[in-house]
C-alpha cells in the first residue's frame, strides 16, 4: 500500500523535475529573442506559444496525440529510433507537463527581461563585455526575481497536469500515473481516504514552493 501510494508522487516529481529543465531553458532563449527582437509576424508567434494557457487541457492532449501519435511523420521518427511509440509512456507525461508549463516560464522570462535598463546592456557592452556575457552577467541577475517566479509556476503546472497527460500518457500506475490522475482514480473509485492524503501531499509540495520562492524575492 505504502509503495502503491508514493508512486503517484515520485512519478509527479520526476515528471516535473525533468520537464522544469527542458521548459526553463527553451522559456528564457524564446523569451529572450522575443523580448529584444521586433519582426514581421511577431505577434501570431507570440500567441501559438501562449495559446497552451487558454486551450483546454483535453485539446492540448489531443494535438499532442496528433503530432506525436502512430500515424504521424514524428511519432513514427521516434518509434522508429527508439523502437517504441512514445504516447502512454513516461516520456509523453514529460512532453505534456513541458507544453503546458512553458507558456508560464516564457512569460515570466519575457517580463524580466523586457525590465532590464537597455542602459545597463549597452554599458556592458561599451567595456567590452560579449553579448553573451552581457546576458549572463546583466541580464539574467537583473530578472532573477521574474525568472524564479517563473520557475516556481512552471513546476507548479507540469506538477499538477492533469488532462493533456490523461489524454496522451494515459494513466497506466507505476508508469504514467501521477497524483492528479490518482486523486481522480480515487475520487471515482470512492477511496476517498487516499485522495484526500494525496491533495494533502500536492497542497504541502505546492506551500513549500511558494513559501521558498518568496523567502528568495
């Protein structure tokens, strides 16, 4: 029983875990080209990669099934260089916490750097300093406060997705099952004992983050 509760919660950490990496790195190169750069079609770009955070999470699953899926050029690349098809694997739980949790790191990214005195940038760059260095000396120090937020809530969702993981993982205990989909198993099952205690774990994990982030700001 012990081992078939924490599975869910393991499993939900790990997913997040993997995929925060992923979302963090993409989020802040995308932010950052965004955010300094004005081009011809800016604004549709912008709104596909924001679109995850209005679609419903049952819509995203399902483009996710499409683009990734058997009988697409994609999925029959991966099934062919992995020699297994990627939907209800664990792997498709970390592609659906990314797409949804990258909208949130790439906003909060944008935010930070849209902030940054262009003065500051420049001044650097007049004592020598490379445009990377300047990104990584400047930049990324001056939207600490926008990056972590950004963390924090994109963890936060890949943690708790729920629909598009559903959709496109499945929900198979020990491999794809993470705590929303337990709690949901539960709740239909009437084993409300054990949904309560896995609401308590995400409650906790969510506070705990939240209280850390803010004693960083």
């Amino acid at each position: 029983m012990k081992d078939n509760f924490w599975s869910p919660v393991i499993l939900s950490l790990q997913t997040a875990s993997v995929a925060l990496p992923v979302v963090f790195v993409l989020g802040i190169i995308t932010a950052r080209i965004m955010a300094r750069r004005n081009f011809k079609g800016k604004v549709i770009i912008e709104t596909i990669l924001l679109l995850p955070l209005v679609l419903p999470p049952t819509v995203v699953g399902f483009l996710l099934i499409i683009f990734f899926g058997g009988n697409s050029i994609v999925g029959k690349g991966i099934e062919a260089l992995s020699g297994a098809p990627v939907m209800f694997t664990w792997s498709a739980a970390v592609i659906a916490s990314s797409v949804v949790a990258f909208p949130l790191m790439y906003q909060s990214a944008k935010t930070g750097f849209s902030s940054v005195d262009k003065g500051a940038e420049e001044a650097a760059k007049v004592d020598g300093a490379s445009e990377l260095k300047t990104f990584l000396y400047i930049t990324l120090p001056l939207s600490a406060r926008a990056l972590v937020a950004g963390v924090v809530l994109s963890f936060a969702r890949a943690l708790g997705e729920f629909g598009a993981t559903l959709m496109f993982a499945g929900n198979l205990p020990g491999k794809t099952q993470t705590i929303p989909t337990a709690i949901y198993i539960a709740f239909e099952s009437g084993n409300m004992d054990t949904a309560w205690l896995w609401v308590t774990v995400m409650i906790a994990i969510s506070f705990v983050m939240l209280f850390a982030a803010n004693l960083l700001k």
